[in-house]
C-alpha cells in the first residue's frame, strides 16, 4: 500500500507545535479521552510519532476498508467528505480549538460569561498586590483596569457557547468538502479545455503546412506563413497556461486532501449528471428545508437566544430576517443555474450529433473523392471537439446540482 497522507512533519516537529500552543489542561483533556477509551496518552503520542500521517478519527471509528479506500493513493469524488473530516489541517486545527474552548469556558452561554468574570476577578485581585506609589505600578494599575473592565464587558455582552463553536467549525469543514468537488469537477474541466486546445495546435499546425506547401507552389506569400506559425505558437501557449492551471489545482487539492506537496495521487473520475435529480429539485418546497440545515442561519438564531438584552435582540433578529432573504434568492439562483446547465447539456449533445452527421457525409464523400483529406480531418477534428463540449457541458451540470443540494443542505449564502 503506498503511504500518502500528510501529517505534521517530524516527531521533533509534533513535540514542539504541542508544547507550542497546547496548555496543560489540554493535555489532561487528552488523557481523560485516551483513558476512557483504554488507551495511554504515552501510547497516543508514541504512534503519532512513528505514523506516516495523522487522521483525526481512531481507528475504530471507521471499518477497515473504509480506511483502506482514504489511505490508497487515489482521490475518488465519493470520498472527499472523508478526506476532509481525516486529514484536512483545518479541519484538525478547528477540532482542537473546539475541545479548547469547551475546556476553558464550558457549553452554555452562562458558562462562558462566569469565565468572562473570573478573568476580570483575577485582574482585579493582581491590582490589590501593586505598589501605585510608582508611576510604573499606577501604569500597571491602569492596564490591569483596561483588561478587567473589558473582561465585565465580554460577560455581558458576549453571546457565544459551544454549540456555536461546534455550528461555525462543521460549517467550515462541509465548505472544504464542497470547496473540494469544486476542485475536481474543474478538474477534468481544465483536462476537457487543454483536449480542445491540443485539437486547435493540430489545426494550426497542419495550417502552417499548407500554407508552407502554398508558398512553394506560389500561391501563398511570406506574411501567410508568418501569421500560420503565430497562430501555432498561440495555441500551444493556451495548452501551456492550461497545463499551469491543472498542476496549480492538482497542488491545490493535495494539500486540501492530506497529500503532501509534490505527491501524484491518481484522480478518480466525477459522476455524470442524472438528470433525474433535477424532477426532484423544487426551491418552494426545499426552502424550509434550506432554513432548517442553514449554518449560518443556525448560528445566529443559537446567539439570538443568547442575547440578555432587548436591543441586541431586537438586532439579531433583523440580522435572521435578512439571512432568510439571502438563503431563499440563493437556493432560487442555484435551481436556475441548474435549469440553465441542463439547456446547454441539451444544446451540446444536438449540435454533438449534427457533427456525428456531418462526419459520416464527409467520410462517404472522401471515399468518392469529392473532398480533399484536410477536408475531412476539418470534420473530424469538429466532431471530436463536440463530444468534448458535452462533456464539459455535463460536468457543468453535475456541478450546478451539486451547488443545489449544499444549498438546501446548510451552505447557502445567508450573509
């Protein structure tokens, strides 16, 4: 099996982002978890050490051959919502901020507000054992004022808990996981543009010989060839940027998937659109279903219920109005996008067919000899682009209904 997935680096470089940014009581968090679940926090950090990579979830948490399809070296559409949960940075990161907030403020809204008053309590209790006899400790007098009065401020004007923690982390890993799709659909959309530009340098190439072949003949001049080999160099300076643009991306998704920089993971194909998924697109009826997942929506609403006072809850409620607004004109503009994919589906495989058609004519004239083989290849080369258009139509439409679906399923635009 090859061995693919990203971790932190060396076991040197894992011991000193722990002991840089985790405090103690992280650390007791971790035993407490690892002790509950038979495991020694010594055993934890030792196979962290020694793995190739690090996955968020145990072992036990997914079966062994879902581990084996997310730890082989190939990226399949169906999996990147695991790929993401396992081996994203962020994702991992935002975890372990979860955990640390829960740790230092507690779950509900008063919790987090008692914390907010404990610091302040500290603050001021530091300012009982100063001298301000000395412009150095009045100085520090007045800080520890500053920070213990903003810390009154924050208990009662804050609005957090951890359930909105919780809402914004899995709201920033199901937009990686779409974020992700996009990446792959554009992918084979970029392969589908650079099919179609290789097709235009053969054109332009077979271009500059006749136009050489005419010169010799005298039937051309020297500005012919001149703008026949421009016209080559051009096509096979679009292959070059749209070879720039799949290696960017190909980068770009592997180090969103847990690949390491340089790594060439085979990419799966996308799934062609099914086109019965649209019969069962409604934006009226899926719209309350659009509210209901919405994260946004869902966040503000929990810190609307958490508002102690009437103006800020007279705001929340403004800002929930015009989220409401926002989700319903963005699950109604993805359900035309997709009405409008499916047109272009339909154009591209008519005039893909008419192409099919007028490649047979031409094959049964150039057995009679009644076009010329360049002729042909002309019709050829049409028909191939053709097909290419509709896959690239396809993809087109696979991606507006999948924009659809994460639009009813909590990641249409609120704000």
């Amino acid at each position: 099996m090859i061995k693919k997935k990203q971790g932190m680096g060396s076991a040197r470089a894992v011991r000193d982002h722990f002991l840089t940014v985790c405090p103690a009581k992280v650390f007791n968090l971790t035993a407490g978890i690892t002790a509950a679940a038979g495991i020694t926090a010594a055993a934890v950090l030792s196979a962290a050490f020694s793995a190739p990579a690090f996955a968020s979830s145990p072992e036990f948490a997914r079966s062994a051959e879902e581990w084996a399809q997310l730890r082989d070296n190939k990226i399949e559409y169906g999996e990147l919502e695991g790929l993401i949960e396992e081996y994203n940075a962020t994702v991992q990161n935002n975890q372990y901020s979860y955990r640390k907030f829960r740790d230092d403020y507690g779950d509900t809204n008063d919790e987090v507000s008692n914390e907010y008053l404990k610091l302040a309590g500290d603050f001021y209790a530091d300012m009982s054992d100063l001298d301000t006899d000395t412009a150095s400790g009045m100085a520090r007098e007045l800080s520890l004022k500053i920070q213990a009065d903003n810390m009154l401020k924050q208990a009662s004007d804050t609005l957090d808990d951890s359930k909105i923690y919780l809402l914004t982390y899995e709201k920033a890993k199901m937009s990686l996981v779409a974020a992700a799709q996009s990446d792959m659909i554009r992918y084979y959309t970029l392969q589908n543009q650079k099919k179609t530009q290789e097709a235009a340098r053969d054109s332009a190439a077979a271009q500059l010989a006749l136009a050489e072949l005419r010169k010799n003949a005298g039937a051309a001049t020297e500005l012919d060839i001149l703008t026949a080999r421009q016209n080559l160099s051009d096509a096979e300076d679009r292959i070059t940027q749209t070879e720039r643009s799949i290696d960017s991306l190909r980068e770009s998704m592997n180090v969103r998937l847990g690949w390491k920089y340089g790594d060439r993971p085979e990419i799966g194909p996308v799934p062609a659109a099914d086109l019965a998924r649209i019969a069962g697109m409604d934006p009226e009826a899926d719209l309350q279903r659009a509210y209901d997942n919405n994260y946004t929506l869902r966040i503000n609403t929990r810190k609307r219920d958490n508002a102690k006072d009437g103006i800020t809850r007279e705001n929340c409620e403004m800002t929930l109005e015009n989220n409401r607004k926002k989700i319903a004109a963005s699950l109604s503009a993805a359900y035309r996008e997709v009405l409008s994919a499916q047109l272009a589906l339909s154009q591209a495989q008519a005039k893909a067919a008419l192409e099919e058609q007028n490649l047979a004519a031409a094959g049964s004239r150039l057995a009679a000899g009644t076009i010329t083989q360049t002729d042909y290849n002309t019709r050829v080369r049409a028909a191939e682009d053709a097909r290419t258009a509709v896959q690239s139509a396809d993809l087109a439409l696979f991606s507006a209904m999948e924009t659809y679906d994460w639009s009813v399923n909590g990641l249409a635009a609120a704000e």
